[in-house]
C-alpha cells in the first residue's frame, strides 16, 4: 500500500478507568459507583454487590495469539492507549492511522457497565459522555468519540445527544434490540412511533446512530462460549437495520444516518437482495408506505464497519463501496494493530485506488461531516 494518504478507523475503543465514574457523578450517586479491590494478588471489580475480576482481552492488540490471556491481574494490564490519549496517539502513528472513531469497553467503558437501575445508568452515561469528550478533546481531529444515550427517557435522551454535539462528539449509541421478547413492557421495539422524536433530533443535529455488537444472545449458555459467541453476533445486526428501513424511519428522515458497528459487512451482500425482494412480494398485502425498495434507503444511509472480512469487500458492489468503513478495532484482542497496512492490503490488495481510499478514509470523512 503506497498511498500517502492517512487512513482513518471507524471503530476502535476506549478502556477508561473503572473509578473515572465516582470521581465524575454527584456526590449522591458515588457510593454506588464501580470501585477497585485487590483481592488474592487481583485486581477485582466491585460493582451491584458483584465481584469480577477484569479481562484484559479489552487490551490486547498486537499480542501474539499463543500468549493471549483472558483475566488482568491489574486493572492496567493492556496497552495504555486505552486511557491515555497521548499513549494511543503514539501508536496510531506507529500503525499508520490518522484517525479512529472512539467507543466504550473495558471496566470502565460506556457499553461494559450496565446496572438494572436505569436512573443510576443514566447518570453513568452522562459522566462516560464527559469522559470520552475530554478524552478526544487531547487530540481533537484524530479522535472522534460517540457519546451513550439513555433511550428509555426520551427527554433525557435528546438532551444528552444536544450535550455531546456542544461537546463536539460526532455521533450516538444506542442498543442495536432494545427490547427482547422477556423485556418490561415500557422497553419498545425501535417500529413503534414512541422514538420519532429522537429520530428527527438525531437528524437535525447530523449525529449518526452507531449500533455496536454486544447484544444478548438468544439461546443459554452461548454467553459462557466466547468463540461461539464472537463467531455469529454479526448478524443480529439484519433487526435493527431492517426495522429502521420498514418502519419507513430512514423515509422520513433522509439526513438520519446509521452505522452497523464491529458486527462486519458480509452478511450485508445477502440482506439487500433479500430485502427488495420481500419488499416485492409482500408490499402491497402489508400496506407498506416505502416509496423505494429497501436497497435504496440502505445505500444512501446505512454504512457497516469490519475488521476482517474478504469476502464483504468482494461483494462491495452489492454493499456499497461508498457504504463499507475499515476499522482496526484497536486497543481490542481482534485488532489489525500493529499491521493495519497489511491487514488493508490483503482486503484491498486488487481494489482500484479510488475504491480502496473511500473505504479506508473518505467514506468517514463524508459521514461525519470531516471534510
């Protein structure tokens, strides 16, 4: 890859500190916060009356596969650019990455903590939103960070993607399903017209909706096999990506953009088709109001990161090539680093050059208004 352009990665992480949450929420909340205990020669964390000890998985870019662990006997086991801007600047330079769209993990991450108590969760993502933000903040045009927000309080939900905006966050998060099957009755499915309020705040705010892998798995016990786990959570991805463009939410908000994030791009080339031709068959007995097939809405506003997947970028011209984001998935055990030129060039390797510097670069540039 000779190019002297920079590429940019469209979804890397952040492993904050597992106490950055008491020094950060109101003093009445502190008490409750994650904290730290060594325990045995381990450090433990301390969260709801649980006792875990941290994984260092969340850090583990670059190892050599034969030496990858799962548990840290530190919580600042892994590599420091996880919560040191300028640590992670310096390795972005060694990997030839000019910028990385930010994401919460580890102990102290946005999407790892999750407590039952949505009110404590909520004050738990706003001090997450103001962690990442002056995080980026130390490098602000290589860092972009996605704020968390709390859907289940649409008030508090709009104000929170306001604030990030101000704070020059350059997207949101949400749950890809954020209601399953066994969830109370007040969690809704992304169909229903209860969100139409945040979409249309969303829109004109042109903060794109990023839906991470991490979601429940659906039979018991797969959360236990890490391997089965990781190997088919992709496509969970199909609901809510169907969902925004059935429900007709992508038709009445044309600026409204979202990411599919972590979860590859592959199964993407079997959706399209597959979509059109339901769309086709059962349109008129279902009453739809899409005006176009479902591939239309998809390639103006969805896009898809991977981090390994050849057979996604041969199916680009189904996908979308201007719809396909690289990421090196940094600091995390399944990252590129410190080989990212190489891993792009085995995917990219007889890509024209204009295809291959949208996907590694200009296509994230153009969906977060960068240049």
């Amino acid at each position: 890859m000779n190019e002297d352009y920079g590429i940019i990665s469209a979804d890397d992480h952040v492993n904050p500190p597992a106490t950055m949450y008491a020094e950060r929420v109101p003093e009445a909340w502190r008490d409750r916060m994650p904290r730290v205990e060594e325990r045995d020669g381990r450090d433990m964390l301390v969260f709801e009356g649980k006792v875990t000890p941290f994984t260092v998985l969340e850090g583990s870019a670059g190892v050599a596969s034969k030496d990858v662990v799962l548990l840290a006997k530190s919580k600042s086991d892994g590599r420091k650019g996880g919560w040191d801007p300028d640590a992670r600047i310096e390795d972005m330079d060694f990997d030839g990455v000019e910028a990385q769209v930010l994401f919460g993990s580890g102990a102290g991450g946005g999407v790892a903590i999750r407590s039952l108590d949505r009110p404590m969760q909520e004050v738990m993502m706003r001090a997450y939103n103001d962690w990442i933000a002056e995080f980026c903040a130390a490098h602000p045009k290589r860092l972009l960070g996605v704020a968390e927000l709390p859907i289940w309080d649409l008030d508090a939900a709009v104000a929170e993607a306001e604030r990030g905006a101000k704070q020059g966050l350059c997207g949101v998060l949400i749950p890809a399903i954020p209601a399953y099957e066994d969830s109370p009755p007040e969690d809704l499915p992304y169909l229903d017209p209860h969100y139409e309020r945040l979409w249309a705040a969303l829109a004109d705010l042109n903060l794109p909706v990023h839906f991470h892998l991490g979601t429940k798995p659906v039979s018991r016990g797969i959360s236990q096999n890490l391997m089965v786990q990781i190997s088919v959570n992709k496509t969970v991805m199909c609901e809510p990506i169907a969902s925004f463009i059935f429900s007709g939410i992508l038709q009445r908000h044309p600026n409204l953009k979202l990411v599919s994030v972590e979860s590859g791009i592959g199964w993407m080339a079997f959706l399209l088709p597959w979509m059109d031709h339901v769309f086709d068959r059962h349109r008129y007995h279902t009453g739809s109001e899409l005006e176009e097939p479902p591939s239309f809405y998809f390639h103006r506003q969805v896009f898809g990161t991977f981090i390994d997947d050849v057979v996604g970028v041969r199916n680009r011209d189904i996908i979308g090539v201007e719809n396909i984001l690289w990421s090196s998935d940094y600091p995390h055990v399944n990252s590129s680093w410190p080989s990212s030129r190489e891993y792009i060039e085995r995917h990219f390797g007889d890509v024209p050059a204009d295809e291959r510097r949208k996907m590694v670069r200009d296509n994230v540039l153009k969906l977060y208004g960068l240049g």
